[in-house]
C-alpha cells in the first residue's frame, strides 16, 4: 500500500526507477528483491529509506564500519543513495510468523 502512495508520485517513481538500475550493484549481498543472498547481508526490502539513507551516509563517513560496506558506499553520492532508499523501501514485504502452538 505505501508503495502505491509513494510511486503514484511520478518524481518518486522516477527516484525508485534510478534506484533499480543503481542497486543491480548490491543484488550479489541484498538479493535482487532486496531479500538477501549473502548470509551475512541484511534484507533491505521494505525497510524505512530514512534509515537505509542515514546507514549508508554512515558508512561513507566512516561513522560506521564494514569491509564491504564502506568501500561500496564511499562510490555513492547522495542522489544515488537517495534512489537507493527509495527503491527499497518501495519494495512490498509481507511477514508471516510462524504458529507456535
Ligand atoms: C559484497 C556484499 C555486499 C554488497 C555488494 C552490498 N552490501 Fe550492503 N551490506 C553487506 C553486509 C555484509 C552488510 C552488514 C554490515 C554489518 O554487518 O555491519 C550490509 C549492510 C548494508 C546496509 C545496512 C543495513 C542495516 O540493516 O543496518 C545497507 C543500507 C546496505 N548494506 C546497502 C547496500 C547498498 C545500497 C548496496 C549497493 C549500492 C550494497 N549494500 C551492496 C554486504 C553488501
């Protein structure tokens, strides 16, 4: 449902749509539906772009430390991060727990 709200907002749609194309560079570690692959990657699907921004922001200050994560986040400018977020956010998760009992 949110996605509809945000890409019924063409600027937005074309944000997610750069997005996308920019995270082809990520879908080794987060999965092309930012669903991980990598066992040690998070899913980026469906969470919060504030929080995907001010992470990757981190990482490109060194504020936050990863071997992988830094290096590919010092190549981003702030546009590309910005698309980034968006496009991930965007993607619609649905969670189902499990039934214990
Ligand atoms: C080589 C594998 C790899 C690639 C490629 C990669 N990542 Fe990551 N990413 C990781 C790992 C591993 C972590 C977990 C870092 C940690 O443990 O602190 C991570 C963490 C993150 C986080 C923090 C998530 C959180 O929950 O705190 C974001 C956001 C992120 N990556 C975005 C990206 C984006 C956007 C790209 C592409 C431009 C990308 N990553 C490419 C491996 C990768």
């Amino acid at each position: 449902m949110l996605a509809c709200v945000f890409l019924a907002t063409p600027v937005l749609a074309q944000d997610a749509k750069a997005g996308r194309a920019k995270a082809q560079m990520c879908a080794l570690c987060h999965g092309h539906n930012g669903i991980a692959v990598a066992v040690n990657a998070p899913n980026l699907a469906g969470e919060n772009a504030a929080y995907i921004v001010s992470q990757l922001k981190a990482f490109r200050s060194g504020k936050r430390k990863h071997e992988q994560m830094s290096i590919i986040a010092a190549g981003l400018s702030d546009t590309e991060i910005a698309n980034l977020a968006r496009w991930y956010s965007v993607i619609q998760v649905v969670a189902t727990p499990p039934v214990l009992d």
